[in-house]
C-alpha cells in the first residue's frame, strides 16, 4: 500500500495547479466555444426568425402561401392573430400567422 501511496502523490502533485497561474487561462477554449455557438447558430436562426416576421407581417388578403403543415391556400382575411385561408372553393379555415412557412405570389 505504502508503494502505491508513494506514486500517486507525485502524480496528483503535477496535476495539480500552480498557485502563479491565471484562473481565466482555463476559461478561454469555453469562452472561444461560446463565441463560435453565437456566430454559427444562433446569429443565423436570429436573423431568419426576424425575417420571416417580417414575411408575416407583410402579408394581405390574396397572397397565395403555404403552412407549415403543407396546406396550399390563398389568404382572405387578416385577423390579429391569425389568417382565414380558403383552401378549395367554399372551404375557409383559420390558422395562427407563424404557420405560414412560404409565400408563393403576393397580390
């Protein structure tokens, strides 16, 4: 046991930190990490949410447009908070705005 004890503690001793060392230095491969997330991932998904709001907010009646779930449609109304969309002849339903996913024409 005393033999085992004798070569762990040189190895824990060179694991362990300097006490002349920055604390930060450790935390810069998390802070480059993070930064790259931003610029990758979320900037891009930012970008393409304001976007389509701004699809949305653009539309009126007479725009032809596709949901989300892949009904094709041409708006008739516009409420607050969502759109009547007429699907076939005498078929209107209701959807809330972000199911619209595409404008094909615009009126």
């Amino acid at each position: 046991m005393s033999q085992q004890m004798d070569l762990i503690v040189p190895i824990i001793a060179q694991a362990a930190p300097s006490g002349g060392a920055n604390p930060l230095a450790g935390m810069w491969p998390i802070l480059l990490m993070f930064a790259a997330m931003y610029f990758l991932i979320i900037a891009p998904q930012r970008k393409k949410q304001k976007q389509h709001q701004k699809m949305i907010t653009e539309l009126t009646s007479g725009a032809d447009v596709v949901t989300s779930g892949g009904l094709y449609g041409t708006i008739t109304n516009v409420k607050d908070d969502r759109f009547v969309l007429r699907v076939a002849e005498g078929t209107k339903i209701e959807i809330t705005k972000s199911a619209v996913a595409t404008v094909l024409s615009s009126e």
